[in-house]
C-alpha cells in the first residue's frame, strides 16, 4: 500500500507527505501539537501501514480536530471496502459522520467529518474490534486465526456482505441497538453501585496486610532483571507481575488497545505500562514496538500472557531479539506442535500415553475416507462419537458442533463440506469423551516440573480450587513425563476427559498460561519458577502447588450472575455461603489496586465503549478482563 498524505495544519497551511512516510509524519506533525482541520489520505499498494492502522493513529494520537474533516481516495475498491467495514461501527456510534465528497475526489472516495463532541485522543469503538476474532478472550473464518510465525490472513472483501457507511438517523436505529446500549448501561451502574463494597473489601485487605504482614515470602534474587509481562488485561498477567515484582525484579507491563487502562498497569510492581500493537495484525509493528521497549528498558526476560490467538507470535518472538533477552515460553516450533491438537496427539502416541482416537483433516476427502475405513473394518461397530474441530484455536468454529456419524449421510457430507478444511486451515476429527472435564496447569524450565495446579473446568471457568485424587496424582505425572521428554520450559495448559473406561486422558494442550495461576500466587517459589533461568525443585515440596483449602474466584462474576445479567451455563454458580470460605482472585492486601481497577476502571471503560457502538454483547468475563461477544477469541 503506498500513503500518500495531505493535511491542512493548524494554521491553516497545506502540508504534505508522500510515498511510504504517512504514519511518522502524522506522529511527527503530533509531536509538534499540531492538529489538523482536514486529512486527505491516498491508499495505493504500498506503503508503511494499512488504511485502519493509520486511521487509529490519526484518532488515538489526536491527529485531526474534533469536527475535522477525512477525506479517504482508494485506487481499488477492496481497499476501500475493507476499510468501510472496520470503520462503520464508528460511523453508528455518531463518532464519524459521513458526508458526500465532491465528483472532484473521484469515484473510490470517503468523506467522512469527525463528531465536534469527540474527545481528542480518545479511544474509538472501532478499536475495540478484534481484526483476528469478534472478540475475549474469548474474528474472521477460521483462516483468521491460522496465523503462524506473524503471518496474516485477511477475508477478501468480495467474501463478505456489502456494507452502507451512512449511519442510520436516530428515530430509524434498530432495536437491537437500543436494547444493547441499555444492558450496557445497566451493567455500569451495577459496577458502580458496588463501589463502595468494593473498595471497603480492598481496604479491609491492605490494612489487615499492613498490621499483620504479607502472607507469602518476600524472595532475595541472585540479580535484580527487568521483566516485561504481556497481556496487561488479564487477571494471569497481574498475579505474574506481582509473584516477580514480590520476588524483587524491576516490572514493565503491556498490551494491545483497547485495553489502555487494563488493571495491570495499576499493580504495586509495576514500573510502567506501554500499549502495544496486535502482533496478529501488524506483525512488523509489534515486533518493532517490542525491541524499542526491549532497548529502552534493558528488558532481561520477557513472560507472554496474552490471548489465544496472540500466542504464537510471542513464541517466534525469541527469533527476532537480542540473545541475552529470554522470552518465557516455548520456542516456535514447539508452540506450534502443542497448539495443534493433531501434532500434538502424535506426541501423545509416540510417547506410548493414552489419548483419544484423532485423525487429520485437510480436506473433506480425509472425513469421508476415515468414517469409510472404520465402516470396512468394523471398527464403527465401537460405538465411538466424534467431533470435527479446528486444529488449532478457533473460537468461532467451536460454537458448530455435531456428533459424528449421523445416520443421515447426506447431512454429514454436508457438515463436513461445510468446515472448509484446507492445507493451511487444518480440522481434527476427535473422538468424544464423557465429563467431568478437568484441566491441568503446569511450568516447566528445562524440562523439570516447577509449578503445576488441577482442578475441575468448564467452558467458562471463573472459580478454581485444587482437585485432589487419582486424578491429580496422573496429571501430574503425564505433566512431568511430557517436560522431560521435550525438554520444555515456558507454561502448558492441558484440557483432559474421561474415556469409557474411566481414564483421564488429555484432549488438547494449550502452550500458554492458564488463569489457574491465582491459586498458586504466594508460594515462596512461584516468583523463582519464572525467573531464575537455572531454576530447579530439588524435591517434590519445592514444585508450586496450591493449598487444598485454596478457593479463587472473581466476585462480580458471581453477583452479574445472580443478577441475571446471563444465564447459568458452562460455568460455576456459587452461593454466598460457599463465596465466603474463599476470595477475589484479584485481591491482594499488598496490591489491593488490581482488584479495584478490573472492576471500576478496566470492565467500565470496555463497558463505554460498547455503549457507544451498541453493540449486542454476551457476557463480561472478568477473569480475562474483555467483554465476550458471539465467536470472540
């Protein structure tokens, strides 16, 4: 894409830039507290940032006054229409308004008039688009979250439904809109209505902290390292911030808009907070975003919390940094062996462990030949369920489950035909197991076991406590045995089932973090498990483990459910007797700000942004700190 930049200044002088040099001049002229009354921007094939990039640094950096007008020439129509369809959503929330340019600009033009009412520099509600996801953690097609080692794959805009940029006028809003807004609202006040709880509780814990001292142990590092915590809006990346900063390391945290004001960057430890472009989105940005943080701050090690879909990027990051920097998670090759569920049941089969039946799927001819050859051998006399799903994470698709086979053959190839599987966007068929479905979270450095937690899961788990038994024993050790037979260090998330038989066997892994972290924070070693590189348990009681009295959960998690605000389901209900016998998550006597933040700050300035697109949304979850919407990530 080339960007070619034209702008009336603040003094009303026409200043210009061209070829590939847009974005430093729009930051350049910033920088300088220009502002500009008018933006004409140019998209061609080439250049140093796509069209929405370019428009968010307009808006964020505060580029153009309010009532300013943008004007947008496209030299093709798809480059145009892709940008449409981000942009509308700030076109129905009165952000933009769009305007008829003059036959002057051309055919492919966009006029289009910021609010006068907008505040300069202020997030949009565009920008609380997931590019790779609706998402929120928790979107395109599945093609969409198939990016490996930074690479992105981008619909066509011929795929996609044609869209008006003209916004609606208010009398004509669907009532879809008005009924979004007005939950919206609704879950404002109920957060705000609780404050003064809230912030009572969090005294209570600092000052019973203050008076009685920390209940876990301060650590003595052999060398003070500055670490870098991603994925600032999760409640796993402020309990990792706190287990170094507590063990005495220096503490910078990050992370993607819109999350600007995440609870993270409000933690005790924390030095400083930096905002980040999506490595999904623009792969080259982030990467340069995190070696200018890398150089700036002499970062030694950096530890990935992020979202599914941002994972990978972060594991090839270690490619593209100095070497005396460690990244905190397994290298490329690996990550991407563990995150596909067909590779990563072959490690399972080469390592003689039990695991479900799973077969590859690349194309509608692998289902048909592997449903046909179990028929021929008589193997489908076994009674055995399956369910097709994406190789690798892809929120979306998982909401289109059917068990196979059906007796209805022509329904099934239709399914099949439907999942659209291809080389670059492989599918697992899998054999289905029973419930109760567990999970297991384990750290590993050199392939030793250093922290590892169990415990009961759902499809949306937002109360952890141990599970002891059989059970745990066997995690444990199928946890142990995989570190030492790839050697790994970083952290591995393992989602487990029951076969017909009664053994737990794995279903998926998930080479990152898990929120089941909050029931290891405190232990004396957690901070060492992820910074002391030659870290390693020489017995069994040096591993992280939780106590089995142990109980996390987040408090408005629970209060939105009795409230109604969504239905119970995937997911735990506790009563108040049992909320009492544990605690927020969230909340620390030495960090109390976190817990307030997530609820009062973070959540509610998601919550404003969603009023201003009104936009139908599905739930909060508070764990992970997004607002969930239909196929998020």
């Amino acid at each position: 894409m080339r960007s070619d930049a034209s702008s009336m200044s603040a003094v009303g002088k026409e200043v210009d830039s061209e070829g590939k040099q847009a974005k430093a001049f729009i930051i350049g002229k910033v920088s300088t507290r220009e502002r500009a009354d008018a933006i004409l921007m140019t998209v061609g094939k080439e250049g140093d940032c796509e069209p929405f990039e370019l428009y968010q640094i307009i808006m964020f950096n505060g580029a153009i006054r309010p009532g300013g007008l943008l004007l947008w020439q496209a030299e093709t129509g798809e480059a145009l229409a892709k940008f449409q369809e981000i942009i509308k959503v700030d076109v129905e929330a009165g952000v933009l308004h769009a305007r008829e340019a003059s036959a002057k600009a051309g055919a492919g033009a966009l006029l289009l008039q910021l609010s006068p009412r907008w505040n300069v520099g202020a997030p949009t509600p565009s920008m609380s688009i997931d590019a790779s996801s609706s998402e929120d953690e928790k979107g395109g097609e599945a093609s969409g979250l198939r990016q490996r080692r930074g690479e992105v794959t981008v619909a066509k805009a011929a795929e996609q439904p044609s869209l008006a940029v003209a916004a609606p006028p208010p009398a004509q809003a669907p009532e879809g809109s008005l009924s979004a807004r007005c939950k919206t609202m609704l879950a404002m006040l109920f957060l705000w209505g609780l404050a003064p709880m809230l912030l009572l509780w969090a005294l209570v814990a600092w000052v019973r902290h203050s008076i009685f001292g920390p209940s876990f142990r301060r650590g003595t590092p052999k060398r003070q390292l500055r670490v870098l915590v991603t994925g600032g809006k999760m409640s796993k990346a402020s309990a990792v911030a706190r287990a170094v900063g507590r063990e005495g390391h220096k503490v910078f945290t990050a992370e993607i808009m819109p999350y600007k004001y995440c609870h993270t960057r409000f933690c005790t430890y924390v030095s400083k907070h930096y905002v980040l472009p999506r490595p999904t989105v623009q792969p080259a940005e982030g990467e340069a975003a995190m070696q200018a943080i890398v150089k700036e701050q002499s970062i030694d090690l950096i530890i990935p919390c992020t979202a599914p879909v941002e994972s990978s990027a972060y594991a090839h990051l270690r490619e593209h940094l100095p070497a005396s920097v460690r990244v905190f998670a397994f290298d490329g090759a690996t990550s991407d062996e563990l995150d596909n569920k067909y590779t990563f049941n072959q490690v399972l089969v080469r390592a003689g462990l039990r695991c479900p039946l799973t077969a590859n799927m690349e194309c509608m001819e692998d289902a048909v030949e592997f449903f046909r050859r179990r028929e021929e051998t008589g193997e489908a006399e076994d009674g055995k369920c399956f369910i097709v799903k994406p190789a690798v994470y892809d929120p979306k698709a998982r909401t289109e489950i059917l068990f196979l086979p059906i007796p209805d053959k022509e329904k099934q190839m239709e399914y099949l035909r439907s999942r659209n599987a291809r080389k670059d966007v492989p599918y697992v068929i899998q054999e289905v197991l029973e419930n109760p479905e567990y999970g297991s979270f384990a750290i590993f450095n050199n392939g030793a076991l250093t922290g590892f937690e169990f415990f009961e899961s759902a499809a949306s788990c937002l109360v952890y406590k141990q599970s002891r038994g059989k059970h745990y024993d066997a995690a444990l050790e199928l946890n142990r045995g995989l570190g030492k037979a790839m050697n790994l260090t970083g952290q591995l998330t393992l989602d487990l089932m029951h076969t017909a038989s009664g053994d737990l066997v794995p279903i998926e892994c998930n080479p990152r973090i898990h929120s089941a972290i909050c029931t290891l924070e405190g232990h004396q070693n957690l901070g060492a498990a992820y910074a002391e590189p030659d870290h390693m348990p020489s017995e069994n009681a040096e591993v992280v483990t939780s106590q089995p009295e142990t109980f996390r959960f987040w408090v408005m998690d629970q209060l939105f459910l009795m409230a109604g605000f969504w239905k119970h389901k995937n997911c735990f209900k506790l009563t108040v007797s049992e909320m009492t016998r544990g605690t927020d998550a969230l909340l620390h006597g030495d960090d109390p700000m976190p817990f307030l933040a997530m609820y009062l700050i973070q959540i509610p300035s998601l919550l404003a942004l969603e009023l201003l697109a009104g936009k139908p949304w599905l739930k909060i979850d508070f764990c992970i700190g997004k607002i969930v919407k239909e196929g998020g990530d």
